[in-house]
C-alpha cells in the first residue's frame, strides 16, 4: 500500500476518534455510549483493514480473525443474556437477595 | 525471502508465519475480551455508577493517548511499507513509533499519578469511592490500562531492537511484519480501551 493511502486512513482514523469524543456531549442518553462504540468497531476495522494488511491477506489469515471474533462474540453475548435475563427470573430474590420488579436494567435508558 | 523447510514455497511459509501470529493475537483479543465482558456486566448491572466513575476519569489526556497511539501505528504501518526497498525509512519510521509508545506511557503515568491524587487508585492510603460498583470500575480501569501498558512496553522494546539491528542484521521479513502486527493490535484493544473506560461518563 502507498504512503499516501495509508496517511489518509490515519486520518479518517483521527476524524472517527474526534466523531466518538464529541457524541460524548450530545444529549442523547445512552445512546452516545453505543456511538462510541459503534465507532470503535469501524476504528479497529481500518486498522485491521489498511495497517494490518487484511486487504491483501490469504484466506487463511482472515479466517483466523473471524474465528477469534466468532469467540469473542460468544464471551460477550453470554454475558449479556445472564445480566438480561437475572431479574425476570423467578426467584431471583431467593438468589441475590434483592426484590424481584420484574424489570431488568437495560444499558439505554 | 529465504524459504526454509518444511513449506514447498515462499508463499506457503509466510502464510503459516501469519497465521501463526494471528493466532497468537487471537489469544490476547480472548484476554482483554475477558476484561470488556467484565467491564459489560459491570455496565448492565451498574449503569448510573460507571457513568460516574468513567466521568472521574481524564478524557482529554486518554483522547491524547488514543492520537499518539494511532499515530504510532501510521509509522509502524509506512515502516513495514518500506520494508526491503528503503531501509533507512523503516529504521526512521520504527523509531518514532517506539518514541510515541514511550510519550503514551508518559502521559499514562501522568495519568496515573493524577488518579492517586484523587484517591481514584484502589488499594492505596486515601483512596476513596462513592459506591462498591465505582470502586470496581476503578480496579477494572486499573488493570486493563496496565495490562495495556505491560504489551505497549513489550512493542517499544520490539520495535527499538528491530530498528537498531537494521544496519548490521537485518531483521527478516517474518519479524518485521509480525512486529508491526502486534504494535497494530496494540492500538486496537486501546482504540476499544478508550470508548469503553473514558467515554462511558454520564
């Protein structure tokens, strides 16, 4: 890749960072939160993309990636079904000791 | 690039010594990814105490670090770029890389010591915390920055020796461009370090 393409993905990269600090103070809940995030992700896509050289790697190399990705969702996404589903779960009161409200406590409110 | 035994081609071998590293990385994404579920569940369970510990943190000096770091990974990135054709290039390019990684663990320590001032750092004399949530927060920021910090120094040591072998022995190809993997990754788990830990504030 070209020293020019790669200082234009740096960049977009600053552009991205300066995006996820400013939705920080935009008054839009917890939204703002999945923002910068969201941003995170397309960051770390670049980097993977462009300075890690996915672009032009093998097969091989990029299933590797989607296969650590594939784990990492499972980590994740197992974690947030415990948290989401503790509270609906009757007797959780006898589990944790707290009153049972029957809500659970969601990320974006 | 010199082929050795067992791989029939060159190609063959540089695929098995990416693969290798990429599943060494693949590791170390599973490590922090273990640090982020925790800092996830601490978020679900305790929404309004991690807004308010995350808003303790300093988010101008973590914005400063994410600049200098993505910055370093630009060089890392035209130093590999340069790698075989212009070698002078690519001792420039690791060298300013591995100083950003030392100006990132300045502003880091900078960082730190500001945090223990504030009673922010868990464990020590005068540390104080409004809540038991706001107090794990802190121990999670704590050790996922300096597990951060402990594969930033290993990158800087990396790239230095890279850099300074460059004149009398060259590194091989396999070395230069796992190296510049690693710091790569490096800054990805702080470009989700950063969101998650300074950003999350209320």
């Amino acid at each position: 890749m070209r020293a020019r393409s790669l200082i234009l993905v740096w960049l977009a990269l600053l552009l991205l960072l300066a995006l996820s600090v400013g939705a920080t103070f935009l008054p839009i809940g917890g939204w703002r939160h999945g923002i910068s995030i969201g941003v995170g992700f397309v960051k770390a896509g670049l980097v993977l993309w462009f300075f890690m050289k996915l672009r032009t790697a093998g097969g091989l190399a990029r299933l590797s990636v989607l296969g650590t990705l594939l784990f990492l969702m499972a980590l994740i996404l197992l974690v947030w079904i415990d948290y989401a589903s503790r509270s609906s779960y009757r007797g959780s009161e006898i589990m944790t000791g707290e009153p049972n409200t029957g809500s659970t406590s969601t990320p974006f409110s | 690039m010199q082929r050795h035994e067992p791989y029939p081609t060159p190609e063959r071998q540089r695929e098995a010594d990416q693969l290798g590293m990429m599943l060494f990385l693949g590791s170390e994404i599973m490590l922090f990814g273990a640090l982020f579920a925790a800092a996830f569940g601490l978020f679900l369970r305790h929404t309004p105490d991690v807004e308010a510990a995350s808003g303790r943190l300093n988010l101008w000096l973590g914005g400063a670090n994410t600049i200098i770091l993505l910055t370093s990974s630009l060089f890392v990135a035209l130093g590999a770029e340069a790698r075989g054709r212009r070698p002078r290039r690519l001792v420039a390019c690791f060298l300013a890389a591995a100083l950003l990684g030392i100006l990132f663990l300045a502003v880091k320590a900078l960082e730190y010591a500001r945090e223990y001032d504030e009673g922010l750092m868990p464990g020590t004399a005068h540390a104080h915390f409004a809540s038991g949530p706001q107090q794990l927060f802190m121990n999670l920021y704590f050790a996922a920055t300096g597990l951060h910090a402990v594969h930033l120094t290993l990158g800087v040591v990396l790239l230095l020796v890279l850099a300074l072998r460059e004149r009398w022995r060259p590194a091989t190809a396999a070395a230069i461009e796992n190296a510049a993997l690693y710091w790569h990754l490096v800054d990805v788990i702080w470009i989700f370090l950063y969101p998650v830990l300074y950003l999350t504030r209320g």
